[in-house]
C-alpha cells in the first residue's frame, strides 16, 4: 500500500509540473510570436492601430491559455498535500485566475470586434496611404 502512495504521488508531482512547465511556456511563446507578429507588421505597413490591437488580442490568448494550465498545476499540487490552509489558498487562486482569464476573454472579444470595426483610413497601411494620395 506503501508503495502505490508513494507512486501516486510521484506521478501528480510528474503531471504538476508538465502542466507548471507547459503553461509558462505557451504564455512565453505568445508573448514572443506577438512580439514578432508586431515587429513584422510594422516592416509590411500595417497601421499603427491594427497593429497595436493585433499584438494585444495574440497575447491576451496565450496569456488565458497559459493561465488554464497553471490553474490545473495548482488543483494537482493541491490533491497532492490537503490541508484546509492550502484549500483556502487554491480557492482564493483559482477564483483570482479565473476571473482574470475571464477578463482577459472579454477584452480579446472585444479588441477583435473592434478591429473589424474600424474605419478603413485608420487600419489602411502606408503604401496604399501614399497611392490614394497621388
């Protein structure tokens, strides 16, 4: 009986932290990509705002996505060690991230409305700017 507690709870540990690992990763690696998405379309033209509202609703998704694991690596380690004080801490968390990536849901919903709303004279890029004028 020993034995199996003992594997147990080095398979949660083993899952705990691929889930710890996995979610800082995707929030690193959309932070990068939307970085990158920003720096390319400055280089094509890409107006300001387009830009800009581009860049946010990339990060606001890997930021939610990374966050859903985290809280999933928090219920794991908490299953592992059960004590009323850590119940009260992984509520408190997860209540906290939850709302957090709700807000964040929110404001990417809201940014891609937005964007496809916008007026044509804002979200046109340079050098069809430059050809309308001539």
């Amino acid at each position: 009986m020993w034995h199996y507690f003992m594997y147990k709870m080095k398979v949660l540990t083993v899952c705990k932290e691929i889930f710890e690992l996995a979610g800082i990763l995707i929030i690193s690696y959309g932070g990068l990509r939307s970085i990158a998405a920003y720096v390319y379309a400055t280089c094509t033209g890409k107006s300001i705002v387009e830009r800009f509202w581009q860049f946010r609703t990339e990060l606001g998704q890997s930021i939610v996505s990374g966050l859903e694991l985290l809280v999933a690596a928090d219920v794991i380690s908490t299953l592992m060690h059960v004590t009323y004080e850590k119940l009260g801490i992984i509520l408190v968390l997860i209540i906290l991230r939850t709302l957090l990536s709700y807000v964040l849901m929110q404001e990417v919903k809201t940014v891609k409305t937005n964007l496809n709303q916008l007026p044509k004279e804002l979200t046109a890029s340079k050098a069809s700017t430059a050809r309308r004028k001539k």
